[in-house]
C-alpha cells in the first residue's frame, strides 16, 4: 500500500526520470491532480442512494467528502458541502459522502443514519467502515476532498479544513459556470 508521501516520491522520480521538470503543486495534495479517481469498492450500506459506480456518474462532475459523523473539523466543512449540493446538483454536481469512522462507536450504521438526518445531507452517503475507499485515496485526514471532473479525473485535492473557495471554483469551472 502506497503512503502519499511514498506516491509524491515515485511521481517526482518518474518525471525527474523522464527529464522534465514537475511543476511544484501550491499543496502538497495537489499531486493528485490529474490522476484518474480509483473506482468506489462496493459497500452494503448507502444512505441517501442506492449504490453508485464512479463509471456511471461519467460526465458529472463528482465530489468525495471523507468525513466522520463526530469529527469536529468535518462539522466545520460539511456546511460548506451541503452549501454546494444546494447550489451546483441542478448542474451536474454529484456530491458523495464517503462515511470512515475515526472511532469505533462512529461505525454504528444507525448513529450514521441519524447524523446525516441531523445534518440535513441530502446527497448519497456511502459507509466505509473498512476503510476500502479511504485507503485507495490515500486518505490520512478527515475531512479530505477530491473533485473529479467529467472523465473521471482528479483536479481537485484537499485534506483538512479551508481551501473551501478553492474547492467551490474548481467546481464551477468544470460545471462551466467559471468565474
């Protein structure tokens, strides 16, 4: 299993290799940028939604929220997430809720389900108890997201809290509302 920083590394070397210069990202999560998004592993629990395939959301643009129900910086952005559910849905966003649990009791399906009622999230959760979805993003922080255009390719990355103007731009840009 590929560490972010192991992965940054392979990338540095492979262009470095090549004889080109990478272009310095402005974060270190920007690396992402450009890679085509791992596929979501099945999971039995979706709330909001039946399951979805990132394959079949192909010309969407797409949003992976890593988030927990108690964790208080996900409390800070999920405003923010439910803000651009509201405004870009009608558009073409998909917004997905990517449930890992920090704690153990945070991996009570119920306590899930009576969060995003709670929170009033509108768009699909999935639960990833296992970690399976986390692990192929390289997740290491919650929140974490990863705004996937049309083809199915990362252009935005983001761990932790902030870069919340950033994350609504890239938005807009791939939805073709570009300020």
């Amino acid at each position: 299993m590929l560490t972010r920083i192991t992965f940054i590394a392979l990338v540095v070397f492979a262009v470095g290799a090549l004889g080109a210069q990478p272009a310095a990202p402005q974060h270190e999560e920007d690396a992402f940028v450009g890679q085509k998004a791992p596929e979501l592993k099945p999971s039995p629990t979706w709330i909001n939604t039946s399951p979805l395939k990132l394959e079949s959301l192909r010309g969407k643009v797409v949003l992976l929220e890593f988030w927990a129900f108690d964790c208080p910086y996900c409390a800070e952005a999920t405003p923010h997430v439910i803000d651009w559910n509201e405004k870009y849905s009608k558009d073409g966003l998909v917004i997905i809720g990517v449930h890992t649990p920090r704690l153990d009791y945070e991996k009570d399906v119920a306590r899930i389900r009576e969060a995003v009622t709670k929170k009033g999230i509108k768009y699909p959760v999935v639960v990833d108890s296992k970690y399976d979805i986390w692990s192929d993003y390289l997740c290491n922080v919650w929140p974490s997201h990863f705004v996937i255009d049309q083809q199915g390719v990362i252009q935005l990355s983001h761990s932790g809290v902030g870069r919340y103007e950033d994350t609504e731009k890239a938005i807009q840009k791939l939805l073709g509302k570009g300020k």
